[in-house]
C-alpha cells in the first residue's frame, strides 16, 4: 500500500483528548497534495499517526452546520 502524503494546513480545533493523549481534531488537511478539506479524525501526541476519520467537503461542512443550527446546537 503507498504512503498517504498529508499536510495539516490549519488546525482548527480540539473536540476532546484520550487518557492515552490521542486527540480528536477539526483541521483542514491537504491529502496527496490536492486541495485541503475539512476532516475530523483522532491523532497521536505528535500528529505521526491517525485513526479512522471523515473528510468533508466545504459544502459538505456548510450543511452540517446547518443541520446542527435546525437542531439547536
């Protein structure tokens, strides 16, 4: 399997940390040096290793808010 080139391009934020120190994160991520997303994924102290996660796209993100906004959040 060919290594996965990504680029944190701007962290946005931190939704909640593990005992372990892993942390679950808002970033917008550069993947195989296209154009970044928004993706929401766990990620090791140093950011060398990741868990399963979701990419959105930017109207993807634009209508997530928008649900949450309908129910409240």
């Amino acid at each position: 399997m060919p290594d996965i080139k990504f680029e944190i391009v701007r962290h946005i934020g931190t939704l909640s940390e593990s005992p372990k120190g892993w942390t679950k994160e808002l970033n917008l991520i550069s993947w195989n040096d296209r154009d970044p997303k928004y993706d929401i994924r766990e990620w090791s102290p140093d950011h060398t290793k990741m868990g399963k996660g979701v990419t959105l796209s930017a109207e993807d993100i634009t209508n997530l808010k928008r649900l949450l906004d309908d129910i409240g959040i």
